[in-house]
C-alpha cells in the first residue's frame, strides 16, 4: 500500500493533523540513512519509467522522509532522512525487487537497516506486474514480466554505475562495483535468481555477486536455469508460507542448489524461519499496525491488509520487526561472507 514516497506536501501534511510512524527502528543504526525518489527513463526500451527509491549511507540527518500509505491521505516517517549527503567512499550495492502485485515501497524498514549497515540499496516498480497492474487489469504475462523485471534490474544496475540516466549519477563516485548484489521478495526471488542464471535471451550479470531469495517463487523455473547459476544464493524460507510454500518453492530449488559441486553450491546457503509467512521480509506487519488509526482508509485496501493478516501466522503479527530485522542480519552476514 505503499504508493510513493519525498519528504512531505506541507498543505497536505496540516490538514491531516496526525503523523505516522514506524517507531521504534529495527535495530540501532550504524549509519545515518539517507533517501532520496526518482523516475527513471529507458529509451531503450520504448521509453519504460521506472519509478525509484534510494537508501544510502550518509553524513547527517535531514529533514525525515515521508512515505505514503494512502495517496495524498495519510503519511508515515520512519528512519531515513530526505536528499542527505552520502557518505564518502564507496559501499556495497543491493539491488531489491518487490514481489508479483507489489511496489517499491513494500519493503521500505528492511531497505533502511541495510542502509543503516552501509550499503547502497535500490529498488524500483516493475511496471506491468504492480499492485495497480493488478487492479486495472494492465498486467503482463509471465515471460513479459520476466524480461522486463530483468531488463529492470540491468538499467538499475547501469544507472548507479554511471552508464544510465544522468539522474542517478551522484552514484557513480560511491559504489563499490566489486559488491553487487540482487535480492528479491516472492517473485522478486525469481527475478534475483535469473539474473545470475541463463532465463530467455538473458545470461548471467557477471557484475552481481550473489543473490538473495526472501520468500522466493521458484516452481516454474526449469531446473536447466539452475545449472547456469554463476553467483552464490541465498535462500530465505519462512516455515509457515502458504504462497511460495517450502515444499514448491523452497526444497526443489534448494536441493539443485545445493547439488552443485563448484563456487556456488559451496557458498549458498539456506536458512528456514518459524513462525513466518510469506510476508516475512515486507512492511505488511507495519500497515496492519497503522490501518486501524486511518479513519479514511477505503474498504478494498482495509480488506487487502486484513488478507494478509489472515493468511499469516498469528505470532507473526506481534513479532514482524523481529522477522524483518532477521532478514537484515542474514543477508548482511551472507554478503560479508562472500
């Protein structure tokens, strides 16, 4: 339900009379979290817009970043601080990928803890496979959405490289091109996966590092693609998923996985979560905390959260940010290992 994010309207923020927040943080910080919104461009690619968010290290805070939860209704803060300077150096870059029906804010505290642990992280809507797509009927089929996502991935990539658009270029200077990563929730696992495989007319970036799979959708990948995989892989599996459940999504892509007997199959890893559902890596736990206090919130995204809700394990929503936050740790310590 998150749409889009900027620091806020102020007419519109006065007329709310109320802020919400993500309080407490996950963890204490590291870095000071910077952030900052964009739009995207591929002219190679029919003039494809991408709409972009931004987590980095920086040097001080700035005013607090705002997220919508409802388009130009209600506002929630949490950790990150709007247009900060980046921190000098360079960091390592994660590129993040939502799930089928999702959007680039879903996952919004996980982005700022990796942030807030010194990595670059970017994450993009994938048009044609977003919760609006959904909505309006205007989504694509699944090699469409594939070949997209991937294409996504590269221009992201390309742009914080400074070989993209020039509205991304204040990267360039800071990242460390010897630590790329991608990670993807659901379908976005999928995504994460394929870019270090052979999918379509797509072989594996040899700029990324590895590839992490939060909740990955993986059943209708050919096990060819599997043996292609140049990257290590890391496999995050909740225990209660009923959506990419263990015995589809988790075992069979594991067990080709972990089969390989070269770079790969020896660094990845897998790591089971109890107690978790599908949304254990997203900011779901966050909006049915928030829902209830937005008196205006229409019916269908009420009902949408209360799905969600339902369909997870109920220790889930009182611990969520325990679950999140586990994520945060596993992937920072996958990524140092390498």
């Amino acid at each position: 339900m998150l749409w889009r994010s900027g620091t806020k309207n102020s007419d519109s923020w006065q007329s709310i009379g109320m802020e919400l927040t993500a309080a407490p943080p996950l963890e204490a910080a590291s870095h000071v979290v910077g952030h900052r919104s964009t739009l995207i461009v591929d002219t190679n690619r029919s003039g494809r817009m991408l709409g972009v968010e931004i987590w980095y290290p920086a040097v001080a805070a700035t005013e607090r970043t705002t997220y919508d939860l409802i388009p130009g209704i209600t506002f929630f803060s949490a950790s990150a601080h709007e247009d900060a300077e980046v921190q000098p150096g360079r960091h390592p870059l994660v590129i993040w990928s939502h799930g089928r029906t999702g959007m680039r804010h879903n996952y919004s505290l996980l982005c700022e803890a990796l942030a807030a642990r010194g990595y670059i992280v970017i994450s993009s809507d994938h048009p044609g496979d977003t919760l609006f797509d959904w909505a309006l009927g205007t989504h694509v089929d699944d090699i469409t959405n594939d070949r997209n996502r991937l294409g996504d991935v590269q221009l992201l990539i390309n742009s914080a490289l400074g070989n993209g658009p020039e509205i991304v270029s204040w990267l360039a200077s800071h990242v460390d091109e010897t630590r790329i990563a991608i990670g993807g929730h659901s379908y976005g696992g999928l995504t994460a996966l394929a870019t270090v495989s052979t999918l379509h007319e797509f072989t594996p970036d040899v700029r990324v590092r590895a590839a992490v799979l939060a909740q990955g959708y993986t059943r209708i990948l050919p096990e060819a693609m599997f043996a292609t995989t140049a990257s290590p892989v890391l496999m995050v599996v909740a225990n209660n998923d009923k959506t990419t459940p263990p015995t589809t999504d988790a075992d069979k892509a594991w067990g080709l996985l972990s089969a390989r007997t070269d770079r790969v199959g020896a660094l990845s890893r897998r790591v089971d979560i109890d107690q978790a559902g599908h949304q254990a890596s997203s900011d779901f736990g966050l909006y049915a905390e928030l829902a209830p206090q937005v008196e205006n919130l229409p019916d269908m995204l009420r009902a949408y959260v209360k799905m969600v809700v339902d369909d997870s394990p109920p220790q889930w929503i009182h611990n969520w940010r325990t679950s999140v936050l586990r994520h945060v740790i596993l992937i920072d310590d996958f990524l140092n290992s390498l």
